[in-house]
C-alpha cells in the first residue's frame, strides 16, 4: 500500500498567481486519493500578494492564512495538511519545508540572505530545501540558474513545466545522484499547467511536516507520482536559455550544451 501526497500548492492567500482558496483543494485531492498536501506560498521575495507596507509579523500572519484555511477544513474533511513555503533568489526558487509561522516571525533577516546563507540557516533549524523546477524557461528569465549544492533535492517534475524541461532536471539529478521530489505547483483547482497532477508516493503516511522531512532527507521510502514517460530521455531534449551550475561556492559555472551541462556539478 502507499500514500499520496501533493508537496507543491498555492493559495490565493499569498500567491499572486494562485486563484483558488486554500480549503477549495481538499475534497478535489480526496477525491482523487491523495493522504494529504502541503501547502508551498510564494514567499515576500517572490510572487507574493502580500501587502509589503505591513509590520512583518502581521505579513507573515497574513502569509499563512492560506495554509490555515486548508488546514481547517482538512481536518473537518479528513486529509492531512502541512505548512511550507517557496522562496525566490533570481529566478531560481526552493521549495522549504519543516519550519513553521514562528520560525518566520523569527527571520525577518531572511530577506538579506544568500542562498548558501538560507540553505545553513534551514539545515541548521531541521529542515529541508529543494529547488523547486530547477531547469525551468520563462519568458521572464534571461538565463537558468541551477544550485546541486545549495539545496536538499530537486524537484525533478513539476506540472508547470513541459515534459522537456523535467526530463533535464531528471536527467541531471539521476546523474549526480541528487534526491528527487515531484508536485503540481498547482495554483487552481483542478488545473495544471501541463494538465497533470504529480505528487510524492510514501510507504508509509506522514503524520508531519517533520515526517515528511525526515523521509525526503533519508533518501528511501518513496517514489515519484509522475508518469514514467515524462521523464525518460528524448534525443533532442535541450535547454534554450545559458545555464549556469553554481558550485560549492556559490560560483557560477557557464555551461555549453546539454553534454557541458551534465558534466557540471
């Protein structure tokens, strides 16, 4: 037996992209027999419908209230729901998980942080970062910013990305055998942008946050809720935009075509 889990959600509470409140996903994902989700906001230094005038403990309240409205009526329902968030540095962004509201209320420094700073400050408190569709292409980014060493895992399928640009990421963490996570970055209800609903398979369910954590860090226990084939290789699967693969240093390293890119670590 196994459980399922959505590990990438936004609300409206938080997400200016996000169109559906967070209690309007429970019955949808009970209905199609996921165990829980977790709820991933954009956070302030992303695409984020925060007010940026507030103080920021009343930002951060007003951040998780997209969480707490799921969560509520989660448990009126019966699906488990948990608490994360999505940060952003120049386009690149990291799905953070096993900290909490307080935590938040703690950091406001946060915003200054680079991201071997974040990635330290998260570890050191227990929790886990995982760049969130690392070989993502926009036509807001001008180039793609990929971080092995500054994060937990990568999040090798994403329902925002065409099949393409997941099958990079795949490939990429099977080759330098990074843990692999996949979510819907789901921001409406019943809508992907890939028409696709992903998640993470358990063999066991998650009680927390912490669980959840625990098991991603453990590297055993799961799989990937994705269709095989949209992760096998395609001959003709490239990258579009440059992209550079920031060392153990936080040094970026310019790539030159797909062969340049796999070797870089």
């Amino acid at each position: 037996m196994s459980y399922l889990y959505e590990v990438h959600l936004h609300t409206n509470a938080a997400s200016a992209c996000a169109r559906s409140a967070g209690s309007e996903y429970i019955s949808y994902y009970k209905k199609l027999g996921y165990d829980g989700i977790i709820v991933t906001d954009h956070f302030f230094n992303g695409n984020c419908c925060v007010p940026k005038d507030l103080p920021w403990d009343e930002r951060v309240d007003i951040f998780c209230s997209g969480y707490e409205d799921a969560r509520a009526e989660g448990i009126r329902q019966g699906l488990n729901v948990f608490f994360a968030w999505e940060s952003r540095f120049d386009g690149d962004e990291y799905l953070v998980y096993g900290l909490d509201k307080k935590w938040l209320k703690d950091h406001p420094d946060m915003m200054t942080w680079d991201h071997i700073t974040h990635y330290e400050k998260i570890r050191a408190e227990g929790g886990l970062v995982v760049q969130a569709h690392p070989f993502r292409e926009r036509g807001y980014l001008s180039e793609v910013y990929v971080h092995p060493h500054q994060c937990d895992a990568f999040e090798v399928a994403n329902s925002g990305n065409p099949h393409e640009q997941n099958r990079m990421a795949y490939r990429y963490a099977s080759e330098h055998h990074i843990t692999m996570t996949a979510g819907s970055d789901i921001h409406h209800v019943g809508r992907t942008d890939n028409g696709f609903i992903y998640g993470m398979e358990f063999d066991r369910p998650l009680n927390s946050i912490d669980d959840y954590v625990g098991r991603i860090k453990s590297g055993s226990g799961f799989s990937l809720h994705v269709p095989q084939q949209h992760l096998a290789w395609e001959e003709g699967t490239s990258n579009h935009l440059p992209v550079f693969i920031f060392d153990r240093n936080n040094t970026p390293v310019p790539t030159h075509g797909v062969a340049d890119i796999f070797a870089t670590y």
